[in-house]
C-alpha cells in the first residue's frame, strides 16, 4: 500500500508539473498542448491462474485507473498510471473470494488517429494505442498473504472529443503477471516453474483533461495546422512590409518613416515627410512663397504661377487652411499669437481680400493642464484674438466666426514640446 501511495504523489506531482511548465512558453513552443489527466472506471475479467473450481463472474465489477500522459510530439507519448482490480468469486465458484489487485506502470503511448491520419475523416474520434510494464501487488480478504508481481501491460484506448479540454474514453487492456506466486482466489500457490502466469482484462470508460495553456492538445493538433500557422504569420509580415513602404501621401517618403503620412501633394517635405516650414511660422514655406507670388506683399495679383506651375489655384491653397497647414500659435496661458505666428493671421488676412466672397471659422484650441473650463474660456480668447485682429485689418465681422474647440487631446499631454503644437488657432474657410 505504501507503494501506491508512492504512485499517487507520482502522478499528482506530474500532474502539477504539466500546467507550470506549460504557462511559460520557450523558443521550442510546439502550438499545442502535452500533458492530460486520465480517470477511468469500468470491469475486468481475470483468466488464470485459478485454483480448481473458482471463478469471478464475466465481467466482474470493478476495475478504476488514474494517470497523467506527456506527448513528446503528435505522435508519441509516455504515461504514468496506477490502477486498481476487485476479483470477487461467482456465485457457482466454490468459495467466496475477493481480491484486491493494486498495480503502477509506466507505457508508451501510439496516438493511431494521427497516425492513420483520422483527420481526412474525422475531427472528435480518436484512436489511441499503448504498451509498457510495472510493478503490481495482490492480496485476499480470505487469506493471510500478498503476492507481489511485475506485469506486462497492452491497450487500445477510442477517443470521443467534447472539447479541446475534455474528451470521453473508452479502453481494453490486458495485463500479464510475471513471477506469481499465488491463484487469484489466493487459495493455492503455482508449484510449477513461475513465468508469465497471470492475466487480467479489463474494459474501462472515463474522462481525459488536457491540461496546458494553448487551444489544442497533441491529440488533435495536425502538422499542417503549424504549417498554416507559419503562412499566416509570414503573410502578415508582408502585409506590414507594405504598409510599411506605401506612401499614401505621395511625397516621396515611406509611410513606416512619414511623420506626416497625410501631407498635402505638391508641397515640399524633409527626410521625414513634414511639410518644410523653415521659418517657424506655422505656414508651409511653399504655401507662403505662393501667396507671395500670386498675390505680392500687398496683397495684389501679380502672377499665374503656383506651387504645381499650374494657373492660379485658389481651391489648393483653402484646401491647405482647412487642413490646418496655416496656424497661430499660443505661448502657455496665453491669448495673443506668438510673433512669429502673426504671419498665419497676414496669411489669412491676404486670402480674404483676394476672395471677398469667403467666409472662415477661426477655431481657438488649448492644451489640457489645467481645468477643462479654464481652458474653453482660453480657447475662445485665441479665437476672439485672432478676429479683433482681422477686424482691425478691415475684414467685415460677419465674414468671422469665432469657434471655441477647448482642449486637444489629440497629443501626449505629459510631453512639453506635444502640448506646443496644440495651444493653437486654426482656420476653416467655406
């Protein structure tokens, strides 16, 4: 008895083994899982030996087996298991018996159903096979002995899967004593010369709990699903290479390496896409020479060329307001531009009276420190700057709207030089 209990600890120490092992993944990482705990319970049959006129009934109840199972690969596995026999006398046997059968063995194990290739077929029935020999010990209630034996052990265990955890079992075995010193029914010893004497059946249904961390089990895992596996992680790579090397912008740099993958097409960029504005005043240079050289410093038309060498543009250059390449910027709890980026207010001031029909929204922004308030109030004092400028300028007050936008979070607001770039006033002609 404390031999089996030595098994028991075995096994549940193997048990605990596998889920440890399989939470943590390797550079040898299979995409399946290895080791499973298997219950079963059923009926054995007993053929020999047996004193003259004793028997156990066919079958006899009842036979229970514990293990836990490794698969090196789909393929090939070990398993560990104990299990236990109760051989009770028939009614027409001569005398009442019972024996208690204890036994632990280690077996290698067939999966046949990958073997066989059952998955042509076949997606929940499973085919296992397995072989191996141990050490087994029995004892009567009726005598005063016990018969230790080592044992030969040969399987074939169906397989029903209910889920990638849990699959229902149904397995015959027979099992071989070697060295037996006694009957089963215990009532007399083998005289003869002790070879392989002993031999039980057994017929068993349980339960198979795979135990790992992946969706799979080796049971069930096909090697073209590894290889599919491979394909799609490939075929994302290139998916991401090409993202990678698109230039959605058309100027010239990978979006991988565009800072500015949404750039206006025409304008010049630098090495990392940016749209260049050389002197920092919030108006890509090339947008600001030709202003300068439709309109002149004053104001005046005095060219037909534009950034694309073609006729004047003007839908290019309110396309290019509207997508925010003119800009006022704000130092911290301020309302009045910094000097540089009055230019952006001359910029727009220069495209209103040459468009005397156009109307703009002056759209004020803030940074997020501080209260949300605070800085809704802030935003709309930027706005309303921006307009008393142009007003003063002699640009009609119901050609200005003056729109309060508050906080942008649209940057990280724990960096400094981000929350720059969003103490703003932007520009929306219609």
């Amino acid at each position: 008895m404390k031999k089996l209990l030595l098994a028991l600890t075995f096994v549940s120490t193997l048990s605990l083994s596998a889920q440890t092992g399989d939470a943590s993944a390797d550079s040898t990482d299979t995409g399946y899982n290895k080791w499973s705990l298997e219950l079963n319970g059923g009926v054995n049959k007993p053929s020999k030996p047996f004193a003259e006129n004793y028997f156990t009934a066919t079958p006899s109840f009842f036979t229970a087996d514990l293990g836990a199972r490794y698969m090196f690969n789909n393929k090939v596995g070990i398993k560990f298991d104990i299990g236990y026999s109760r051989l009770q006398a028939k009614d027409n046997s001569i005398a009442p018996f019972t024996t208690h059968y204890y036994r632990a063995d280690v077996q290698g194990v067939v999966n046949m159903g990958r073997v066989l290739n059952f998955e042509t077929w076949t997606k929940r029935i499973g085919f296992l096979a397995h072989a191996g020999g141990g050490y087994g010990q029995f004892k009567s209630d009726d005598q005063e002995y016990t018969d230790r034996v080592g044992n030969f052990i040969i399987g074939l265990t169906g397989q029903f899967k209910l889920s990638n955890r849990v699959v229902i079992t149904g397995d015959f075995t027979s099992m071989t004593d070697l060295f037996q010193n006694r009957t089963f029914d215990g009532t007399s010893r083998i005289h003869e010369q002790r070879g392989w004497e002993g031999g039980i059946f057994t017929g068993t249904i349980g339960l198979t709990v795979y135990l790992g961390r992946h969706e799979q089990h080796a049971d069930w895992y096909i090697d073209t699903d590894k290889n599919k596996e491979e394909i799609d992680a490939l075929k994302k790579r290139i998916g991401d290479l090409e993202t990678y090397t698109n230039d959605t912008d058309k100027d010239g740099i990978m979006d991988g390496l565009d800072a500015e993958p949404n750039s206006k097409p025409g304008l010049a960029v630098d090495s990392k896409g940016r749209t260049i504005d050389l002197n920092g005043n919030g108006i890509p240079d090339e947008l600001e020479s030709y202003m300068n050289k439709t309109y002149g410093p004053g104001g005046t038309s005095n060219t037909n060329t534009n950034i694309n060498n073609t006729p004047n543009n003007s839908a290019l250059v309110k396309a290019l307001i509207n997508d925010g390449y003119v800009t006022c910027y704000f130092d911290l709890n301020k309302s009045t531009p910094t000097n540089v980026s009055t230019e952006g207010i001359d910029f727009i001031l220069t495209y209103l009276r040459n468009n005397p029909t156009a109307t703009v929204d002056i759209i004020g922004h803030a940074d997020e420190v501080g209260r949300s308030a605070y800085n809704d109030k802030l935003s709309q004092a930027r706005a309303n700057n921006v307009k008393n400028t142009l007003v003063k300028a002699k640009v009609d007050p119901s050609r200005l709207n003056v729109v309060a936008a508050g906080e942008d979070a649209s940057v990280d607001k724990d960096s400094a030089g981000a929350r720059k770039l969003v103490r703003r006033v932007t520009f929306k002609v219609k």
